[in-house]
C-alpha cells in the first residue's frame, strides 16, 4: 500500500510538471483595461499608470497565452505575484516610441496616452509595462499590482452604436477587428456604414488574407463626430471629431495620426475587438499603422483599398515598411541590430528572419528598406509594403500574416 501511495505521488507529481495553465485557471471572460501615460524625449521614457477599466467579455487569444510572436517595441505582462510566471503578454509599438526619433523630441518632454486590454484576471497580478529602444535595450518599466476586487476599477460600455458586419462568434478562433470612423458627424453615419463594409472587403479580398477569411470577425462602432472631416492642420483647417484625428503628425503632412487613445477605448468598451482599423472621413491622401495599436486611413481617396491593406500589415503583423529615400534618412534600424519587424533585416541574424525562403528560391535578398538606401535588406522587389502599385505582398510578409493569424486564432 506504501508502495502504490509512492507510484500515486510520483504519477501526481509529472503531471503536475506537464501540466500547462489554460485560460481558465487564470482568467475569466471579461477585460481588464489598462491606461498609462508614456512620457519623455529623445533620450529618457518614463511610464505612468492612470486608470483600470472593467468590459465585458474577452476577444483577445485563448491559445500561446504566455509567449510572443514578436516582440515589438514593448510588452504588458500579466504576472502571477507569488512565482512570478507571465500568465499572459502582448507585444506592441507606439506613436510615443516613433516620436522620441524626431527632431522636437531633443528639445521637449511629452506625455501621450496609451490603453492596452488584458483578460480579467481571477486573482490579484501584477501587471509590468516595459518599453525598449532600437537597440532592444529596455528603456522604461513599470510593475503595478492588479486586484480584480477592487472597487475602484470602473465598470465601461460603449454608448456607440456597433454591428457585425461580418462573421460573429467564436472570438477566441478568430481575429477580431473593430472599424471605428472620425470625422463622421451624425449626417454621415450611413456613409461611415458603407465605408466600414468596404474596408473589411478590402482586407478579404487581397492575400494572404483571402485565403483565411473564415479567420476574421468585423464589427463597426459609429462614433459621431460634430463635424465632418478630420483635421488638417497645414491647411489651419481643425474639426471637431470623435478621436482628434490630424495629419501633419511630427510635421509630415500625409501622416494621419491620433494620439486620443482614451476616447478610442471608451468607444470600444464592451466590443468584442482585438485590433482597430480607424476611418477618417477626408479624401485627402494619408494614413499610419503602428503594431497592435491604431491604424488610421483616408476613407476617401482612391488609393483607400489597398493604403487599407498597407497599414493594417504594420498594425496586426508588425511588418516594417519596405520603401526607403536615398538618403540615409533614419536611426531607426541601427547597423548590427537585427530589427524584430520579420520582413526586414539588418543581416545580423538573418537566419532568424527568411533565410529559409531565399534556399528554397522563393524570396530574395534587396538591398533597401526601414527607410534606407544601404544597411537594410527586405525580400522582394516590390510588395505592398513598398509601393501601392505592387499587386500583394512579398512571400515573407505572406508567411508573416499567416503566422500572426495562427498565433492568434489556436486555443
Ligand atoms: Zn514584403
């Protein structure tokens, strides 16, 4: 009898070796968000937590609940706080971090908003934010504890109407992504609608996406703006809109940002989404996609299509931009860094990036990319990541949204 309680014991205890924490020994279906203030300049990053929401349900991944595809510029983790295990993380890029590249950023210290949506965790966490620089070195961290019992975390639901416009259900097999517009006022709803379905055929007709259409859910969130239009601010042209929407971001006039990411997340409350696609209602060229934060588009210019496609590749896949100016323009990608963006290489370590594919002839080796003439490799000739004339993307950046979709969709 000794001997089997020690085969018992024994047995209990490689099962508990193999044992893996699923989503429900940790979370329950409901989000936990998560806002923060990320200051500094050029040289310092600092990190500030503000405010934490309760919404209900969880869109987000149920699968690969503690590792990362790739790693971005930074990363929230959920923490268990007496072993310190990651019970879940998110990788992500921010305006803040592209920002700190720019001439103001030698000159003056600013702050800018940034809201992450984790599940709701059963027990009291730790949460830890961290930012890293072009070097991957870590620039800025943040723990804070989490207690889902406290009373002080607010309960949120959108006042916006939303719908699906296409699939529904089943949020952990799929990638859900919301549509929001700006500078839609309340004339322009039926339009915002109609734009909002166009987009998420744009992205359905073009591959890899295609191929994987059952993968995706599409709600739009309408979210009336008093005026119509968003910003222009070169044009001294300024709209009073939802999310304060403008071009002219760090003074490029095609750059349509918006840094307002509160009121984005306060439209979003409730909506099953794990990524958004913003419309501005402007038919003035422009847009911007940054890894698992906005993507924004003119939804009105004749390029929309695939300047559509272009921007939620930086936003949901984390592929770099393969264009580049004559000049070195960038320290973006500094020399003997191996950039974690998978369709870009410094070849520094290339082998981690598609060696593989150039061995068995199906990608190549082009000198330009990440904004540089020399330094930096990407695959293709050309690929949507370079130019809106080019037909798709590159085998890479295909292989690269095939392989985030997966990430996100296994349970
Ligand atoms: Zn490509």
């Amino acid at each position: 009898m000794k001997r089997f309680i020690c085969i018992l014991a024994a047995a209990l205890l490689v099962s508990s070796i193999a044992f893996a924490r699923g989503f429900g020994d940790s979370f329950t279906d409901a989000t936990l968000r998560l806002d923060y203030i990320f200051s500094g300049n050029a040289t310092e990053s600092s990190i500030s937590f503000l405010q934490a929401y309760r919404t209900s349900g969880w869109a987000g991944r149920r699968g690969n609940l503690d590792s990362l595809l790739l790693a971005g510029n930074g990363r929230i983790e959920v923490l268990d706080p007496e072993s310190g295990e990651v019970l879940y993380c998110q990788s992500f890029s921010t305006l803040f971090q592209e920002w700190q590249c720019t001439e103001e950023a030698t000159h003056v210290t600013k702050g800018f908003e940034n809201c992450f949506q984790v599940p709701w965790p059963k027990r009291k966490v730790n949460v830890r934010v961290t930012l890293t620089d072009n070097y991957h070195s870590v620039k800025a961290s943040l723990t804070h504890p989490v207690d889902p019992s406290d009373i002080l975390i607010r309960p949120l639901k959108t006042s916006c109407p939303w719908r699906q416009i296409r699939g529904g259900g089943n949020h952990a097999g799929k990638v859900d992504v919301a549509i929001l517009g700006d500078g839609y006022a309340e004339k322009d709803l039926r339009k915002f609608w109609n734009d909002a379905t166009k987009t998420a055929e744009a992205l359905l007709s073009h591959e890899p996406f295609a191929s994987m259409k059952d993968k995706f859910n599409f709600v739009a969130v309408a979210a009336p703006s008093e005026d119509s239009g968003v910003s222009v601010p070169h044009m001294n042209s300024w709209k009073r809109t939802a999310f304060g929407s403008h071009y002219d971001t760090f003074y490029t006039d095609r750059y349509l940002t918006t840094s307002n990411q509160r009121a984005i997340f306060d439209a979003l409350a409730g909506v099953p989404f794990e990524i958004m696609i913003i419309l501005g209602n402007t038919d003035k060229y422009g847009g911007g996609g940054i890894y698992n934060s906005v993507t924004l588009v003119s939804a009105g210019h004749r390029t929309f299509r695939v300047v559509t496609v272009h921007e939620f590749g930086h936003a949901f896949a984390g592929l770099g931009d393969e264009y580049y100016y004559d000049d070195d323009y960038s320290d973006n990608y500094p020399d003997g860094v191996e950039p974690w963006e998978p369709n870009i290489t410094t070849r520094t370590d290339f082998a981690s990036k598609w060696e593989d594919l150039v061995n068995e002839g199906v990608a190549g080796l082009y000198e330009g990319g990440g904004y540089r003439s020399k330094g930096i490799w990407r695959p293709a000739e050309n690929c949507r990541m370079r130019t809106n004339e080019c037909e798709g993307f590159c085998p890479v950046c295909t292989r690269a949204i095939i392989r985030m979709t997966e990430y996100l969709t296994k349970n």
